[in-house]
C-alpha cells in the first residue's frame, strides 16, 4: 500500500478485519518490519487520539516517529502556487515537502477543511501535494473530505459488538457551536456501505452530505424515525455542503439524549471524539453501559497499526 486515503483502499474489508484483529491480539508481532524505518506525521490541525494512536501503533511496530506540528516550530508555510511571497509565510510547501521526504520512510498527513472554498478542500489540495512530491508512501490522519483511520475504527468496533450479521447504524447529526468538516460523516458513510451494514443518515434539512459519499443510503430529515431499531448509534456534528462551511442550525432537540436512544434497539452509543457533551450528547448517554466511545478510540491504534503494517509491507 503506497497510497492510504479512503477505506476503499483497503481492498477486502474481511482481509483488513482479520488482519486488524491479528494485531489486536499481537501488537508487537511485526516489529521486523518497522526496524530502522521512521515515520513522519505532519499535523496542520489539532489533534489527541490521532497522535497518540498512529504513535504508538508506529512503536508497535519498531519503527521510529517524529512529529511535525506545523504551526509551532516549523516555519509558516505557504500552500498555494503562484502567490508573491512577500507575507509572514518563509517556507513554501512545494520545497518543504521533499525535505520531508529525505528524512523519512513513511508520511503521515493531518489537514482539516479550511471551508474557504469547496473546490480546494474536495480536491485536497495539501494532501494529494504530499503524495505527488514526498517521493514515500502517505496516508491520511484525516483530511478535508475523509478521516480513514477513523472510519476502520469505527468498523472494528463495530465488529467486536454486533449481534447480528447486519446491524442497523444509523449516523445522526447533531448540534455543535460552530462549523466541523464533513471528514468524519463522509468517511463513516464509505466504511459502513464497504461492511454492507443497515445504514441510515439522519440530518436536518440543508445538511445533506455530498452525493458521492449517500449515494444509495436512506438519508431521513426525521431523527426519531431514524433511530428506530437501531443497533448503533453514531452521533456527528458537520456543517453544510450545499451552503459550504455554513451552520445552518443548532437545533438540540438533535442532541442524543436517554430519550432518544429509548427508541432504538437498546443500541450502541458511539462518536470518535473530541465531543461537546450536552450539545451532541447528553452526560448519561455518554457515560452509559452502551457507550462505545473509549473501546472505539483505543482501536484507533490498531486500525493506524493495521495501515502502516501494509505501507511497509510495500516498501
């Protein structure tokens, strides 16, 4: 695997599971392959759980990590082509990148939506500069359009907690303060019709998610239909794709609360944090026996182990 930044790159997705579970069962089974190879892992945006995973799923498999966060400590870097460099960014990212490069085996990317235009961040523009001139292998620790590791997480989680061969998900947004990147809900939505689950989105109007990741899905402007016999529960703040970056609402009759999840098939609660309790979810719900949200981000090193695994695998 050169190239990581959809689950769809994964191939069989039972092949991935078994492999992921492997690992679950023998993290440092692979050391070999990490031996005298290191790991970049180049942040744009704030980041916990992905640090700290694809760290140590990177020490699980020997290799050595450096941590490149680029607003401090780097120099300000220039990421558009043709400008006038004559502002308080040194460093342009065309040279940065291959310098990059030279002191690693493999790259690790984490570059938000900037929503300043849709064009830009659905190309991902930052990221796919990285794959075309790092001259290594790249992944993505979440970008504009999609959060990969997030989604095999999510997948693996949902894996070890099922009762049924084809559980019921259902993705429902919720309210949040201000505007979040359609990453995580776009990637969720590849990952759940990839396992062939009983998928349903629920978002209020004008919260449709763009047509190449629903394509197929039930999308309901009713949460409480929705939630119906539900398996899963996977609350998400986004904001708009039609009317790009926009918050159209902040709606907490949305919030997923005991009430709300009295009407599903005593489901599952699960999120890939950081989250804004009492605005996405009430404190009892989140707190709650049925809440999967610290199984689902401790499997985010097995599912960052489980892709580098692969990368050097192809090297």
């Amino acid at each position: 695997m050169k190239v990581f930044t959809s689950v769809n790159q994964l191939g069989d997705l039972n092949q991935a599971l078994k492999e992921a579970f492997e690992i679950k069962k023998n993290p440092f089974g692979n050391q070999e392959l990490g031996k005298n190879k290191t790991a970049l892992l180049v942040f744009f945006n704030n980041s916990l759980r992905t640090r700290l995973s694809t760290q140590k799923a990177a020490m699980n498999l020997g290799m050595n990590v450096i941590v490149l966060d680029v607003n401090q400590g780097a120099w300000k870097l220039e990421t558009e082509r043709g400008v006038i460099m004559d502002g308080d960014k040194s460093e342009h990212l065309l040279e940065a990148i291959p310098v990059m490069g030279c002191y690693c085996d493999v790259i690790g990317v984490r570059s938000f939506a900037q929503f300043k235009s849709k064009e830009d961040d659905y190309n991902e523009v930052i990221l796919n500069q990285f794959i075309k001139y790092s001259g290594r292998p790249v992944f993505s620790m979440e970008a504009a359009t999609r959060h990969p590791l997030q989604t095999l997480a999510d997948i693996i989680t949902i894996e070890e907690h099922k009762t049924k061969a084809r559980p019921k998900v259902v993705m429902t947004w919720a309210p949040h303060p201000k505007a979040l990147p359609q990453a995580v809900p776009n990637s969720f939505a590849e990952g759940m019709d990839m396992a062939g689950y009983d998928f349903v989105i629920a978002n209020p109007e004008g919260y449709d998610l763009a047509p190449e990741f629903t394509k197929g899905v039930t999308v309901l402007h009713n949460q409480d239909e929705a939630l119906e016999g539900a398996d899963f529960v996977y609350a998400k703040n986004w904001a708009s794709y039609e009317q790009y970056g926009q918050v159209l609402s902040q709606d907490r009759s949305w919030t997923v609360t005991s009430e709300k999840m009295a009407l599903t098939n005593d489901a599952f609660f699960m999120h890939c944090l950081p989250v804004r309790r009492n605005m996405i979810v009430s404190d009892d719900v989140i707190e709650g026996p049925r809440s999967l949200v610290i199984p689902e981000a401790a499997n985010r090193v097995i599912s960052a182990q489980t892709v580098l695994k692969r990368m050097l695998e192809s090297l």
